[in-house]
C-alpha cells in the first residue's frame, strides 16, 4: 500500500511539473503579445521571465487548488 501511495505521489508530482512547463510555453507568448513586444526583442522586462511566470502561475493558481 505504501508503495502504491509514493508511486501515485511520485506521479502526479511529474504531471505536474510537465503541466508547468506547458503553460509556461504558452505564457510566453501570450505575454510578448500582451507587451506588444516582437518576438526574439533581446531586453525583455522582468514580469515576462519565465521563472516569474511560472512561481506567478504556480502560487496563484495551482497551490490554492492543491490545499483541499
């Protein structure tokens, strides 16, 4: 039992990761459209860095869904 309980844990921690990712490659884009900023602009402004984006992404949406 206990081996089945980390294997799902193990499992849905990947799924969610690979979610992050995903949306983070979506959100890039969707930013620099919002910015109306051309894409491969060298400087681009700390609120489109991916990692903001994503811990953004994460801390807003996907921690309050995962406490319950």
């Amino acid at each position: 039992g206990v081996l089945c309980e980390v294997t799902i844990a193990i499992y849905t921690f990947g799924t969610c990761i690979a979610f992050l990712i995903i949306i983070g490659d979506q959100q890039d884009k969707i930013i620099a459209v919002m910015a109306k900023e051309p894409e491969g602009t060298g400087g681009s402004p700390w609120y489109t860095d991916r990692k903001f984006t994503i811990s953004l992404t994460a801390f807003l949406f996907i921690l309050p869904l995962s406490i319950p």
